[in-house]
C-alpha cells in the first residue's frame, strides 16, 4: 500500500485514463481526513461543462479501480464533482484557456501592478501568459504581470 503522501499522485494516475476516456480532465483532487474516515474529491471538467451523469460514470468506474488496487488504507468515501462557477486555476494552460474570464488571484508575497501599488490579492480579467507571467487588467484599470510560480492561489471569479 502507498504511503498518505502518495495516495493523490496515485488516484490521479488511476483516473486519467477514465477521464480521457469520457473526454473529461482532472481540475483538481483533494485527500482529506473527516473524522475517523477519510475523504477522496474529484473535480472534474469538459468544455461543455459536467453532467451528473459524467460525475455518476467517473465515480462508478473509479471506485472499481480503487478497490482492486487497495491505494487507499481505511475507509473513504468518493466524492466526483464539477469545480462550480469559481473553477481553480492551476496550471499555465488554465490562464490561457481562460483569458477574458474574471479570476482573482492570490500571492505568497507582495507583487507590484503598473502603478506600484503593492497586494497580494488580484481581481481582474485574465489577458493570457507572456514568458511564464500571467496578465491581468486588474478592476481598477492598470495591469498587472505576475508569475506563474509566485501564484498561491487562483480560481475564476463570479460576478453577481
């Protein structure tokens, strides 16, 4: 059995078969402890978006592959879902596919927009990736360049 570390490198690498299989992609995969279980979220998307039915098919199959390789010590339980409105954004392709599309971004340390204002917290309209810095016109006008490898967090915003 593999190690708690392990355990997301390895259901990712189970489950992408099965995703590409149903024309889906793996946005994200959280392994958390809920009391005395254990947690395995899924997130997944295709650009038509996710049905029930995707989440039902990616569950049933997976959990059969999950059984038979016995990756997961203890109990879990299984959760497949779409990422909602405010999907994650976690890698380079992600800010390209999305550019036009309101996201917030957050840093580890301060970063400067084009009028020196120094945040760590960014809202504004993803404009792409320019040598691994990811463009933003930020709300309030100005633009921002941040780097990729400085983002702690980023996901796309939803306007009411």
């Amino acid at each position: 059995m593999a190690g708690a570390v392990d355990i997301p490198q390895r259901v990712a690498g189970l489950a992408q078969p099965i995703l590409a299989s149903l024309g889906l992609e793996l946005v994200d995969l959280e392994f958390r402890s809920a009391g005395r279980s254990q947690v395995l979220c899924l997130y997944i998307d295709k650009p038509a978006g996710v049905s029930l039915d995707d989440c039902a098919e990616v569950s049933r199959e997976l959990s059969l592959i999950l059984d038979l390789e016995d990756c997961i010590p203890g109990r879990y339980t299984l959760e497949v879902s779409s990422p909602g409105l405010e999907r994650p954004l976690k890698r380079a392709e992600d800010f390209i596919r999305f550019t036009g599309r309101l996201a917030q971004i957050k840093t580890a340390e301060l970063f400067h927009d084009e009028q020196g204002n120094r945040r760590k917290t960014f809202l504004g309209i993803l404009e792409g990736l320019e040598d691994d810095l990811v463009l933003l016109h930020l709300k309030e006008g100005q633009q921002a360049r941040i780097p990729l490898d400085k983002i702690a967090k980023a996901h796309l915003a939803f306007e009411f």
